[in-house]
C-alpha cells in the first residue's frame, strides 16, 4: 500500500479498524486527482481483489498543503 501510495502521488495512508481497511489520501483539490484514485484502485484490486472507492469530507476554507508531505509521509 506504501508504494502505491507514492506511485500515485498519495499524500498519506488511512488506516482503520486495527488495520482491516486502508486508504489512500489524495488532495481532491489536485487536478489529476481523479486519475490518481484509478490508477490507485487499480493497483489496489491488483493485491485484494476487491476495491471500494469513497470520497470523504472536504473543507473549502482550508489551506492547502506545502511541499511535499507524501516524501515525509513516504520515505523513497
């Protein structure tokens, strides 16, 4: 999940229920964002087999990200 977290530009990982659900957290005020969430489910189906893709809260006033948090998040 961590590579393809990084391949597809993921700005970290979301883990829930002890470890049972994980996610991808994407920016969706990115403009590929959409093309990331496919390429990320894609992967993801590759390793599962079943894949479910949901978009969570956002909140409009919120700053947006500087630099490069999924190199802090993901080391190479």
């Amino acid at each position: 999940m961590l590579e393809i977290c990084h391949d597809v530009g993921g700005l970290g990982l979301a883990v829930g229920h002890s470890g049972t659900t994980l996610g991808i957290l994407l920016d969706s005020r990115d403009s590929s964002c959409t093309r990331k969430a496919m390429e990320a489910a894609q992967a993801c189906g590759e390793l599962a087999g079943n894949v479910a893709v949901y978009r969570t809260l956002s909140f409009p006033g919120a700053a947006a990200p500087t630099g490069s948090h999924a190199e802090i998040l993901l080391p190479a």
